[in-house]
C-alpha cells in the first residue's frame, strides 16, 4: 500500500464499529463507545515493525572484539506476531546465533530486529528467514543461525482448536548450514537448561 493510500484514525476506527456491528453487538454502547479508539491504539504497537528498519539497528558494530571468531548466542527473545492470514497472535522465542567475522553488534539489536519483523503481519517461516537474512546481509558474518518457537493463535482458538501445540522453524545459512558440528552446537546452546 502507498503511504498515500494509507487509512486515516477516523476511517481506521469506523472500519471497527463496523467490525463491532458485523460481530452483532452495538458499537453505541457504553462498553464499546472507546473500543475502536482502543483497537487502533493497539494496532499502532501491534504493527509497529513496518515503520522500522531493521538493517538500521546492525548499522553500528564493534571491532575491538580481541580477534574473537566464536558463536555468539542470543537465546529466548520473546516476541508477539500477529498471523497475516487471520490476524490472530502468534507468541514466542526466538534464538539467534551467528559467527562473527572481525566484527559484532550489541546483542540488544538482535533483540530488535526480532521484534521490528514479529510487529508486523506474518507466517512464521518468512519471520525465522527475515531475521536471518537481515543479520547476514549487513553483519556479513560467517554464518547466522535462527530458530523460532511459537504458538499461533489461528489454530488454537480457531479451526482445530489445538492447545499446546507449538511450531519450530529455523533458518541455518553459512557455516550453521555447512557444517554440521556448528549447527549441532548451536542448537545444544539453545536447548541447555535455563537460568
């Protein structure tokens, strides 16, 4: 969508009276006077991410690292996601690792990246690629490594109604790819007990 295109507050709030009414209650309500002021408010922290750019926060790195070249591991960055299907939340982790080549970002930059991608409408395979590439593409590391877990609500509260059931995806490039003893110490750095 151009920006030009883009929906003002007012017609933003009238397309959830109508959402309200649609459902079959009365938007008039008490209860629901404030409601699509709320939803839109909500919406505007939901779907954040798109007036974000992540390359942005791998823009600063560090040199002085002391020639260290081993994994750096960022496990357990929670994240909320909205499914672009049926906009239901997607909640979960995700672990982020990658091989430094001369050079490393603050770790809380990948926590951002993360959430700069999950804060808008996603599936999870195009979110664990997204990240992955971007770290790749700007850090330049010998390689990253993403592993996302997370429950989708479209299919617990909907459809199936299955509670409990999670999903993993991962994305390996470069040397987590490659060689299967890094990617395996990877994936034991993500699984070892927490703190």
């Amino acid at each position: 969508m151009a920006v030009n295109d883009t929906p003002t507050r007012e017609e933003a709030e009238a397309a959830v009276r109508t959402l309200l009414r649609w459902a079959g209650d009365d938007p008039d309500r008490e209860g629901l006077l404030d409601t699509p002021r709320r939803v839109v408010k909500a919406y505007s922290d939901w779907f954040g991410g798109y007036s974000l750019d992540p390359r942005e926060y791998m823009a600063r790195t560090f040199e002085e690292v002391a020639g260290y070249d081993e994994m750096v591991v960022l496990r357990d960055i929670e994240f909320e996601s909205h499914c672009e299907h049926h906009m239901a939340p997607i909640i979960g982790r995700a672990h982020v690792g990658y091989l430094p080549d001369g050079k490393v970002v603050g770790i809380s930059k990948l926590a951002r990246v993360v959430d700069a991608y999950a804060r808008r409408f996603q599936v999870q395979e195009k979110l664990t690629a997204q990240i992955a590439d971007v770290i790749q593409d700007v850090l330049q590391p010998r390689g990253v490594a993403v592993v996302v877990e997370a429950s989708h609500e479209c299919m617990t509260t909907r459809g199936v109604h299955k509670r409990g059931v999670s999903m993993t995806t991962s994305t390996m490039l470069g040397a987590f790819r490659e060689d299967a003893r890094t990617r395996a110490e990877f994936l034991q750095f993500i699984q070892s007990p927490r703190r």
